[in-house]
C-alpha cells in the first residue's frame, strides 16, 4: 500500500495565536533589531489587536496567504466581536500556549501549496511535524511511505507558529539533556524530551522519516 494525498483537508478548527514579537531568529517585528528589550516595542506587542485575516479565513502560509502572519492580522480597532459570522475576543490570546478557534469550514489545500510551506522547514521542525501527523509508530510491512504527507499534515494541524514554539522547546530540552546542571536535572529533561515527541519509538519514528525526506532533497 502506498500513502497517496493530491490534497489536504484542514480541520474545520484552525488553532491561532497572537504572533511573538521577536521571531524565530529573535528579531523584533516592530523595530527589527535582533533582540531588542525596547520598552515601547514591548508595549505596542502588549496592546496590539489580533483579528482573523479575512483573506484566508485564518488558514494563512497553508493557503499561500501573504497578507497575514500565520492566518492573524493587526487590528486598529478594538472591540471587533463579529467577524464574518465568527464571535472573537477583542484580542488574541497570549503567545504563552493559550489557543482561539475559528469556525470556518473545512478547506481543501492543495498538497502543491503545502508543499511549498515545508521547504523553509529545518530538520527538526520536519520531524516534529512528522511526529504530530498520523504517521503510524510502527512502520507496518510492505508499505511505502512519502514523507512529506506527514510533513503537510503535521504542518496543517499544528500551524507555523506552534511547530516552531515546539521546536524551540525542544533544543531547549536537548541542552539541558546535555548539559544540565546535575545528574538529576539532565535526567528530568531527558523524560521530558522524550515526552515531548511522543515517546523513545515515536522519536526515532519520527526522525527515521525526516531522514528519509531530508536525503531526498540532496
């Protein structure tokens, strides 16, 4: 048997969030200087109005959508309860874990425009989206796999931003693995690592894939 997709159906329930003000490379979306603490920039991110982009219906780079980040724009107006049929908070949630769901209905996504989403992925990041897919822990006999269905949709279940918050916590886990303070502490981080992807099987699962995946782009 072998794992076809032409297209992919994002769940009807897109998971947003209020987008970081530094990103992945640590640079401020207000001012643009990798790690600034500037009270002011820290205080437009803190006041900032989040809404639905109205383009994409919150599904963002999944779609191709260039006018938002990650399926959310900023708002100059508050108190936008009603968008589109949708009830909203006045702002998004936090970039702390908390979530907010549309009701849009289910999206079919070509798997050519998700493909195009993945290629800016790092190799973790490929393997964490592996590891949140449908992939099965255990390889079953005979099957041939393509990777990158289970990067789409890792990808198309997760979003942008949570993968990366994932992945960030992951190389957080990995250091303190390694180099931890004490024995103890290592040994903490080195259960929580583990349970981050799943379990040990899942990981290594997981990182099978990717390998794959990876060695099909040289």
């Amino acid at each position: 048997m072998q794992v076809k997709a032409t297209a992919v159906t994002a769940t009807a329930t897109v998971s947003l969030f209020k987008p970081l003000r530094l990103n992945f490379a640590q640079v401020c979306m207000y001012c643009g200087v990798r790690w600034c603490e500037s009270p002011r920039c820290v205080e437009m991110h803190n006041d900032a109005i989040w809404i639905v982009c109205a383009d994409c219906d919150g599904f963002g780079t999944l779609v191709g959508c260039r006018n938002c980040m990650h399926g959310v724009v900023e708002s100059d107006r508050a108190g936008l309860a009603e968008q589109n049929g949708r009830t909203l908070p006045d702002r998004m949630p936090d970039d702390d874990g908390y979530q907010v769901s549309t009701t849009a209905p289910a999206q079919s996504v070509n798997l050519a425009q998700l493909r195009d989403a993945i290629h800016g992925l790092t190799y973790g990041e490929v393997a964490l989206a592996i590891c949140a897919s449908d992939m099965p822990t255990e390889r079953p006999r005979g099957v041939t796999e393509d990777p990158s269905v289970y990067i789409v949709q890792g990808l198309a279940r997760l979003g942008m931003d949570a993968l990366k918050r994932q992945h960030a916590e992951n190389m957080r886990l990995v250091d303190v693995k390694y180099h931890g303070a004490d024995k103890q502490t290592r040994r903490t981080a080195s259960a929580a690592h583990f349970d981050l992807w799943g379990g040990r099987r899942r990981f290594n699962r997981a990182h099978d894939l990717a390998d794959q995946y990876w060695h099909a782009l040289a």
